[in-house]
C-alpha cells in the first residue's frame, strides 16, 4: 500500500529551538494513526511543519508519492484536511454559516453528525465545548478530504464527546478510505481506534508501533519513561 502521507526526516523549531527532530512517519489510506506525547514534545511544531505552516529546516513531505504541495491552500485543495489545535469556528456566525465556511456543505457534515440539525441557526459561539467541536469535525469531515490531520480535538470534552469524535473519525477510515494522523491526550481513548501509534518526546519519536498489540499498558510505560518518570512509581 502507497502513502498518502510520507514524512522523511523532517526537522523544524523556532529560533534558536529545535522542536522537531528528524522525524520520519506515514499515513496510509484507511488507517487512524495517533501521534502521542507530553506537553512540549513537538506534537503541534511537527504537524504544523508537515502542512508546511512552519518553515522545514530538514527533510520532506510527500503526498501521493510527489513532494507536497505548497503553500497549505494548495495542499488542502490536494485533499488534505488540518485541524489545528486553536478553535477555529466563528463564535458569532451560526453553526449553518460555519459549515458553509468549510468547501463540503451542510448536508456532508449532517451525514456524519445528525445533531447539527437541531442547532443549525445557533449562533457557533452558544454551542457548548463539546458541540463546537463536533460542528469543528463536521466541517473538516464534509469537506471529504484525503487526510485528517487532527491537533487535540478532545481537549476538556466530556467522555461520550471524546467517544463521538473519535468513532467518527473510525468509520471515516473505515468507510471513505481516509487518512487520520489524531493528537490526542487520551491514550487508552485513541488506542481503541486507532491501528497503530507513534510516542515523540523531545522533538523525536520514541516508540511507534500497533494499536491492538499495545492494551495501553506497555505504551504508557514507555510515555512514562520518555517523560523521565519510572512506570511503578520508584
Ligand atoms: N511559537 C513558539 N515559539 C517558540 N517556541 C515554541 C513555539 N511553539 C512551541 N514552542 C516550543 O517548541 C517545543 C514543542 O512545542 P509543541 O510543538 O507545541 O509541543 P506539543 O504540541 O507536543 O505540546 C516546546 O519546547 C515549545 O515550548
Ligand atoms: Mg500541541
């Protein structure tokens, strides 16, 4: 199976700081890939230099087996979708003229969440957390792009939110074939829809492997460790 998303060696920082460190990774269609890793591991710097938002001072980005286009509008035409980790639905618009701000539509985003209708003529910025950012993935989902690379949806959400989002992003993969690369805080969360995973800490991934071969235990240990923090505790 071909890429549709190749990472190789990428570096990138701000200044003086190196936050991204050689990093190579993948995305093939049909998969969920989540990225894990503490606060200040690199997480947001890496997708941000993949998207080409943050300059590369090292290595490439492919997609579909050609050098990525740039600048981001035109990937993003390519078919990729990016949800950064800052809000991004207009608080005053309503949650009918969001979706419209998204190049999928109304009736795309409805497909994948039904609840939007009840709230279509809501002002965005009166939805709660949780429904903004459903309406948040509404819109990226409608817009049917290839890849989702998605920055710390669940952040604060309520579990049955968490769970909504994330199968969501499940049937996504396993129905339109498309590529998700999900930061996400919540391991055991993600773990449980995801196909494989890779840990960056320091700018460096650390560990990569399969999701159904990991229960969560030896990955959190390995987090655990990569945060300079004994597992059981000593
Ligand atoms: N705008 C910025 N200017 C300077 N340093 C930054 C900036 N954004 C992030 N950093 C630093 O880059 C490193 C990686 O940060 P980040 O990519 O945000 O990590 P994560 O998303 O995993 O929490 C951290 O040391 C962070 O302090
Ligand atoms: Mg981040």
């Amino acid at each position: 199976m071909s890429a549709v998303l190749e990472v190789d060696g990428l570096s990138t920082g701000y200044g003086e700081l190196t936050a991204v460190r050689e990093v190579s990774l993948h995305l093939e269609a049909g998969e969920v890939v989540a990225l894990f890793g503490p606060n200040g591991a690199g997480k947001t710097s890496l997708l941000l230099a993949t998207v080409g938002a943050l300059p590369r001072w090292a290595g490439s980005v492919a997609w579909e087996d050609a050098p990525a286009p740039r600048p981001l509008h035109r990937l993003v035409r390519a078919g990729l979708g990016f949800v950064p980790d800052q809000r991004s639905i207009v608080s005053s618009l309503s949650t009918r003229d969001n979706l419209l701000l998204g190049s999928g539509g109304i009736d795309g985003a409805l497909a994948y969440f039904p609840e939007l209708a009840d709230h279509l003529h809501r002002p965005a910025g009166l939805l709660s957390g949780g429904q903004q950012q459903i309406l948040t993935l509404a819109r990226a989902l409608a817009a049917r792009p290839r890849a989702l690379l998605i920055d710390e949806l669940s952040l604060g959400l309520a579990p049955q939110v968490v769970e909504r989002l994330l199968g969501a992003l499940r049937r996504a993969a396993d129905e339109e074939g498309l590529a998700v690369l999900l930061v996400e805080q919540q391991i055991r969360r993600a773990l449980a829809i995801a196909d494989r995973f890779y840990l960056l800490n320091h700018g460096v991934i650390v560990t990569a492997g399969e999701a159904h071969e990991d229960g969560g235990t030896a990955l959190e240990e390995a987090y655990l460790e990569s945060m300079g923090i004994s597992p059981d505790g000593g």
